[in-house]
C-alpha cells in the first residue's frame, strides 16, 4: 500500500511540476482578436501578404471580418488556443438574425461563424455580393 501511495503522489507531484513550467514559459492561452493590430496578424499568418484596409472585430473578441485592398474579405475566427481564417469566395453567404451576424464560408469543416458587431450591415452585404459577383 505504501508504494501505490508513493506513486500516486510522484504521479501528482509531475503533473503539477509539468503544468507550472507550461504556466511559466506562457504555453496554451487564449488567441485574441482583440483590434485592428491583432487581426491584421492573424490575417498574415492566414495567408502571408494579406494586408487589412478595413476590420470590424466580435464584440467577445473571438471573430473578426477583415478587408483588403483588393476588395478580399477574410473571416477569422478563434479556434482553440489559435486562430484559423478563410477568404470568403463565392459560396460564402451572411444572414441577419436578432442583432448578430451569422457568416458561413461555404466550408462545412470551417463552420457558421456568429459575429456581433457595432454595423454588420455593409459587411453582411459585401459578403453576400460575392456569390452574386460569380453568377454572371
């Protein structure tokens, strides 16, 4: 009995060590999308190059819409402990429901992306132009 106990506690006492050195070195966290600086990095890291004209960031900071000067709109969103972002094509659509803006990519892996933001309005509308900008 007194070896299980000695283990158990030598278990315990390496977990606890182990999670205060991931603690230290500031491994895990929260992504954050929490300004303009912020997006335009997670937009770069999304695809190397895209510089960000125009943001609009969640008001829970944990999706973000981002703009081009090409007229490119990237969605970001937080997935995990990171950020993952997909330039909008043309099976990307938005929809307005109950102050907050739902943006589905057109990816089903990527997922609905739900934004709450200060004026959803014109960027709803930029996206749903792409998929009218392809049919013609």
């Amino acid at each position: 009995m007194e070896i299980q106990i000695l283990q158990f506690a030598g278990s315990l006492a390496a977990i606890l060590i182990l999670a205060a050195l991931a603690w230290a070195l500031g491994l895990g966290g929260k992504a954050n999308l929490s300004d303009a600086d912020s997006v335009q990095r997670a937009a770069n890291e999304t695809l190397d190059g895209f510089r960000v004209v125009e943001s609009a960031v969640d008001a829970q900071a944990s999706a973000a819409l981002a703009k081009d000067h090409a007229g490119r709109i990237m969605l970001v969103k937080r997935h995990g402990n990171r950020l993952a972002g997909r330039i909008l094509g043309n099976k990307a659509h938005a929809a307005m429901e109950g102050g907050k803006m739902y943006v589905d990519c057109g990816e089903p892996y990527f997922g609905v992306v739900e934004l709450d933001l200060i004026e959803p309005g014109p960027w709803a509308d930029a996206i749903n132009k792409l998929s009218f900008d392809s049919d013609a």
